[in-house]
C-alpha cells in the first residue's frame, strides 16, 4: 500500500475517547481526487512538536478505510509514526487561490441545507463545505467544566501505560482541559431556512483556551472569541467545513458540527459580500 498527498485542513479541539484516550478529530483533502478524508484516531497532542501538522500543510501517509467507522470518507492512518512532513500553502492572494482551489471543491460545497442532508443520506456524506446566505448571530452557552467520568478514567488509563515508542510520544499523564462554554454560529441557507452548529475548530477552542491560561478570566476568553467569530463573519468571506459524529451521523435530523472555518478575503466585487443580522 502506498503512501499519498493529503492537505490537512481541519483539527478540532480534543476530545476523550474511551477506546483511545485523547483524540484531534483530522480531517483534509487527497491531492490525486479532490475527495475530503477523516484521518482518525490521531493521538496529536502525545506527538514530539517535530511531528505536529498544522493546517493547510501536506502530509504524505499511508491511510486504509476505517474498519469501525462506516461513514465513507473515515480512514485511519496505517502507521501513525510513518508520516511525513511536507510543505504549507501560506496565506496571501496567491497562496488563498491554492487553497480555495482545494477546499471549494464543487462536489462536497453546499449552499443549501436540505442538499446536504439529502446527500448525507443518499451517500453517506459526512464532511462538506457550506457557505450560508447569511450569518444571523454567534452565541457562547456555558456548560460543564468537567470530562464525562468514565471518559476521563479511560483517559487517564491510557495516557499512563508505557508506550512503545518512547522517542516518538510524550510522557503525558493529565487530559486537556475541557472548555466549559459551547461555541455556536446560526446562520440561514439560500432558501431562508436556519440553522444553529456548535464551532469545535481547533484555532477557535485554543484562542479561549490560551486566554484563559494567560489571564485567568473567562469572560475576557469569551469575548476574544466572539471578536475573532464576528470579524470573520464580517470582514472575510466565511465558509463553514462541516463533520458529523459518529454516534449521530445516522439518527440525528442535522448530524453536523462546524469542525473548521475557511475564511479567505472576498473577492474584490462588493456586490459578493454575504450581510451579516445581529
């Protein structure tokens, strides 16, 4: 089996797994098709920083389709410790227009929601880029600041067996800490009807979090969330990279989360802009 191209385009904020600990939810784009992927279980945070991907970087690696996931774009990698490495698209006009060259790719980009969750039923779709009519609000919900209990003692059992590749993993022992806000965008389609998705995007998640590792305040987090959601929803063209979970991906009504945001510049006709309600 063969190693190929893939742009990483979306990491969520970790979550706990009880199968596997702590997990970033990977998703990106093979080169040779276009197709969108979910790399999953990636156990990122235990990585040495020398094999940290970022977004909108290609990796060479060698993945098989997820024989415990059936939704069809979930794949996993075959050797985690087997990745390579390779070039960033930055941004910049130029390097946006490479971007924008992957990620809006027409087949899996949607500007209706009744489309999508036809096609997410129709072929199993799970990932997909969405761009709303319009933007109605962004709104922070409190909630528990505590892992669920049996996720948490799962968790912390993993992270403190030896590993097996010492060289390759960090010794940690203690679970990132949970956010205890949910992050939410509501926004309309083309045909009017509305909808509201909780954000679980890394960058998002980490601006909250560093805040509040810097200062000690969450409502001050909180607001430097809400500034940084709002001047994207204003100031750039925003779309929306959507995911479904897989305990819901088959029972839910609307299955989807916002698991990343793709915010190039708009383009230079004003008459493109979306409005933007509060």
């Amino acid at each position: 089996m063969s190693k190929e191209r893939v742009l990483i385009t979306v990491k969520t904020y970790p979550t706990l797994s009880t199968k596997y600990g702590e997990l970033v939810c990977t998703a990106g784009i093979r080169e040779s098709t276009g197709e969108w992927i979910r790399i999953y279980p990636i156990p990122y945070r235990r990585f040495n920083r020398d094999r940290h991907f970022k977004k909108y970087q290609w990796v060479n690696i060698q993945l098989k389709k997820n024989p415990g996931d059936t939704r069809s774009e979930s794949y996993r990698p075959v050797n985690l410790f087997d990745i390579e490495l390779q070039e960033i698209i930055p941004t910049g006009k130029d390097e946006w227009n490479k971007r924008k060259k992957f990620v809006l790719n027409p087949d899996y980009l949607y500007t209706s929601l009744n489309d999508l969750l036809l096609d997410t039923k129709k072929h199993n779709r799970s990932i997909a880029v969405f761009k709303p009519a319009k933007y109605i609000k962004f709104s922070i919900e409190s909630t528990s600041n505590e892992w669920d209990p049996k996720k948490l003692e799962a968790c912390r059992a993993i992270l403190n067996q030896p590993g097996f590749f010492d060289e390759d993993l960090i010794r940690q022992t203690k679970p990132v800490d949970k956010i205890p806000y949910k992050f939410k965008i509501r926004f309309a389609d083309e045909t009017g009807r509305e909808s509201e998705m909780m954000v679980e995007d890394w960058e998002i998640c980490s601006l909250y979090r560093n805040c509040v590792s810097k200062t000690g305040d969450e409502d001050k987090a909180c607001g430097d969330v809400r500034t940084k959601i709002e001047t994207l929803m204003n100031d750039r063209d925003l779309y929306l990279i959507l995911g479904t979970t897989a305990a819901w991906h088959y029972i839910a009504p609307n299955p989807y989360l916002i698991i990343g945001l793709f915010y190039p510049p708009f383009p230079p006709h004003p008459s493109a802009q979306m409005s933007l309600e509060f």
